[in-house]
C-alpha cells in the first residue's frame, strides 16, 4: 500500500523523533535524501534515482512510474532551476551517506509511524487503548 499522504505523515513523525542535528530536522530535505530514498524503496519497492546537486548527490525514488521525493524538492519542482536527472541509482549507492546504525533506527521508528497513522498498532501484541 501506498499512499503519498501517510507517508508523509510518518515521515514527519519519525523526523521529529529521530532528533539527529545532521539531518536538519527543520529542514529535512538538507542531508536526508538517501536515507529517506532508501527507507522508501526498502518499505515500498520502485527505483532509487538520483540527480546532481552542487552540494552533491541528491536521491529520490520512483513507484509505479512516478517520481516520488519526500525530502523536500517537491516544491523545488515548480522552479524553473530545479531539474530532476532521474540518473537511477543501486540502492546500495545510498548506504555511502550514513552509518547502517541509524538507518535500522530510521526504519523502526518509521515503521511504528507507518503502523500509527494506518491505524495499525492496535494489532501489536500487548496493546491496549
């Protein structure tokens, strides 16, 4: 399943939680292009690509034919000097830009935000409301 929207949300969510500088929480699409681009393709499945940015590499991710960032250039697409490359990228490029610790963290936390705002938590065993 996926919905741009609870995505989104979760993505906020796990953000705000994860409270590390280098990812400007604030900021998000500053430094969190790969790990976001990767958790998406891990969860969800579709393409990484990547397009070359003066500070650097920049990742995104394509589902079902359409391209698909969360980190940020979205609203940079209505520019007229933001360009996407669509250069596609293997997933493993992404693990260049972070420790394999904070992506396991990344995920879970995300994973429990997905599971929130889908309503899914009451399903884990030993919830109560």
């Amino acid at each position: 399943m996926f919905n741009r929207k609870v995505v989104q949300k979760a993505l906020k969510q796990t953000w705000a939680l994860d409270g590390n500088p280098e990812y400007g929480l604030n900021r998000p699409e500053d430094g969190q292009s790969s790990v976001t681009s990767r958790l998406i393709y891990d969860v969800f499945g579709g393409e990484i690509l990547k397009t070359r940015k003066k500070e650097g590499w920049y990742f995104y991710n394509r589902i079902n034919g359409e391209r698909v960032d969360f980190t940020g250039s979205e609203t940079n697409k209505l520019s007229r000097d933001y360009r996407f490359g669509d250069i596609p990228s293997a997933p493993d490029e992404t693990y260049n830009y972070f420790a394999q610790e904070d992506y396991s963290t990344f995920y879970m936390r995300f994973v429990r935000a997905f599971e929130e705002a889908v309503g899914l938590e009451k399903y884990r065993p030993g919830y109560t409301a």
